[in-house]
C-alpha cells in the first residue's frame, strides 16, 4: 500500500518524539526525579496540547483531564493545527505534485 502522505505522518511524528525528547532525557537520571515529574508532564502535555486546541481553551495542571478534545469548539481549524516544520514541507511538495 502506497500512502502518499507517509512523509507528512513521519515528519509529525518526529517533531512531537523532539518535543518529549527533553522529557525523556531528564527523567533517565540516577538522581530523585519524582517532585519535578507533575510540572514537566504538565509542562509537555500543555505543549502537545497547544499546537491542536484553540489558545482559549487550553488550560494547566489537573483541568487537562476535563478538556473535551472531542468538541470542535476546543479544537483549531486543521489549518490552524501546528504539525510541524517537516510535515507542513511536505504537505506543500505534495500540492505541487498534484498541480503538475
């Protein structure tokens, strides 16, 4: 199976792997890493989070679980959404590809 926008996936996928990748490597530390785990989760998922929920709705700490990503209200246009540098260069080869 052919997918025409596998590059586009991959590309989004890697820009969201270098955003946790801080994360990541914080947390693989021999020190005590517990009391700073619910700020830099909060931290990472308040920055998931924004490149796809309106700025309005966006909300810290523990009001993450109650926001409803299922509503189009809270939710960017797909426009608006931010995949990424790579992915969006990809996207736009592929524009160019259909026009020729």
């Amino acid at each position: 199976m052919k997918d025409p926008f596998i590059k586009c996936k991959l590309a989004f996928v890697r820009s969201l792997s270098l955003q946790c990748e801080t994360f990541l490597t914080n947390f693989q530390s021999e020190k005590v890493c517990v009391p700073y785990l619910y700020a830099e989760l909060s931290q990472l998922l308040g920055g998931i989070i924004k490149k796809f929920v309106k700025p309005e709705k966006v909300v810290e700490g523990s009001a993450l679980l109650k926001l409803d990503l299922n509503s189009k209200d809270s939710l960017l246009e797909a426009k608006n959404i931010d995949i990424g540098f790579g992915a969006k260069k990809y996207l736009k080869e592929l524009k160019i590809a259909d026009k020729t």
